[in-house]
C-alpha cells in the first residue's frame, strides 16, 4: 500500500519533530538559520540533495501507487509529488516558525490524508502529447 506508507512516513516525520528535540532542533536550523550565501556551500550541496533525494523518493512512491492502481494511471507523478513535498515542508517550516499556533501532529494526520485521499481523483493530469 504505497500511499498508505507514505502516509505512515509523514506522521513519523511530524511525531518525531515534536516529541524528538534533537530532530526538531535539525529541522529549525535547516529552515530558520540557514542563509543562503553560495551555492556551493557544502550545507547548501548536501540541502540539495537532501530536496532531490525526498522529491524522487516522492516520485517513486507515487508511480508505485500507480502501478497499483491506486491514483490515475495519467496522474503527473512529479507535479504530484512537488504538491506533497510543499504541504511536508509547510507543516514543517510554519509549527517550528509557531508551535503554540496548531498541534502539528492532529493537524497534519488531517492535512496528509486529505492530501492523499485528493490524489485518488486528482485534477494533476499530464497532458496529451
């Protein structure tokens, strides 16, 4: 069950984010204290990578939810994806900017779902030719 894995890893990033505080602390520095000065910055190459790594890591979960049966058989997998990663990154970078503004762990198990129940009839088709 491809999304329902995906799933799974989401809540875990958001659990570990408010009750690990070595894992928050990773997280508020990547998104509050890191200025961007050079792009060959070796934190900025391993960022990156890092962005890379869990966009095709995205992409891949989505294709085999494809092959399943589980989202379109046309839906764009990476745009699909980039939409996934965005909804991460802001439940991520708006609890750490505020944590007292909303339970980052109800809300988010809220957000996920939905986010993936809409990729079941998603209008993020690719286009003909």
């Amino acid at each position: 069950d491809p999304l329902g894995q995906l799933h799974e890893a989401g809540m875990f990033v958001m659990r570990q984010t408010v009750e690990n505080p070595h894992h928050r602390k990773v997280w508020t520095i990547m998104f509050h204290k890191c200025e961007i000065v050079d792009a060959d910055d070796p934190i900025m190459i391993q960022r990156r990578a890092w962005v890379d790594h869990g966009q095709l890591n995205l992409e891949r979960i989505l294709a085999n939810a494809q092959a399943r049966g589980q989202v379109a058989a046309d839906l764009d997998v990476r745009l699909a994806a980039l939409m996934l990663h965005i909804t991460f990154d802001g439940l991520l970078h708006m609890w750490l900017f505020a944590p007292d503004s909303f339970d980052l762990i109800a809300d988010a198990e809220k957000i996920l779902k939905a986010s993936i129940a809409g990729l079941r009839n998603s209008s993020l088709h690719c286009r003909p030719g």
